[in-house]
C-alpha cells in the first residue's frame, strides 16, 4: 500500500465519495483505527448478521474498542465468477460516513448472488 493511495482513500472517505472498503487487514486495520467503518452488527439485519458471523473481520475502533467493522468475502460467488481477489483474503467493510449506505449493503449482497 502505497502512501498515495492511502491518502487517496481517505481523501474519499472525508468527501462521503466511498460507501465500501475492500481491503487486507493492513488497510482495514489503517482505517478502522480512526473510526471510518460501521459495525457490521450495528448495520446489517440480525439475520446477515447471524449468517456471515464466522467470517466477521475485528479491529480496533477510535475509541480503542475491537469491533466488527468488516467481513472476510473471498468465497462471495460473484468475486470468484470474476476472478477478483484470488489471491487475497479481502474484508469489505462499510463506510460510516456513507450517503449511499444502501447501496453498499445491495452491493455486499449482489457479490453473494449465484
């Protein structure tokens, strides 16, 4: 991860340009550490929740708190149709300033579509 692009990212984030992050722990742990990402258990139905719990990814928040601010998404059926990630363990996770914040949540669940 360059510096560049971490700027750009939050450059992004600060102008509500980002609704999801995808990311390996390294940039997920960057950003969650300044409270940029929801908890995943505050966002999403009880349901997804309870579906997806195994593949929660943690991090520190900005108030120091391990939370779930993501979840793992490589064996989402659409990244594999299309061959993205394959080499990686991507966590997506929702960006808390969203204005699209639906969209984000049609988003994940599209990526789990057969």
């Amino acid at each position: 991860n360059s510096v560049a692009s971490v700027q750009k990212t939050a450059a992004a984030i600060s102008t509500n340009d980002l609704d999801i992050i995808a990311g390996d722990t390294t940039v997920i742990d960057f950003f969650a550490k300044d409270g940029y990402f929801y908890d995943v258990t505050e966002l999403l139905p009880e349901e997804t929740c309870a579906k997806f719990a195994d593949n929660f990814y943690y991090a520190k928040n900005d108030e120091d708190k391990l939370i779930p601010v993501g979840i793992y998404v490589k064996d989402a059926p659409m990244l594999k149709k299309y061959n993205y990630y394959t080499d990686q363990e991507p966590i997506l996770c929702f960006v808390i300033n969203s204005n699209s914040i639906d969209n984000a949540i049609e988003f994940f669940n599209y990526i789990y579509t057969e």
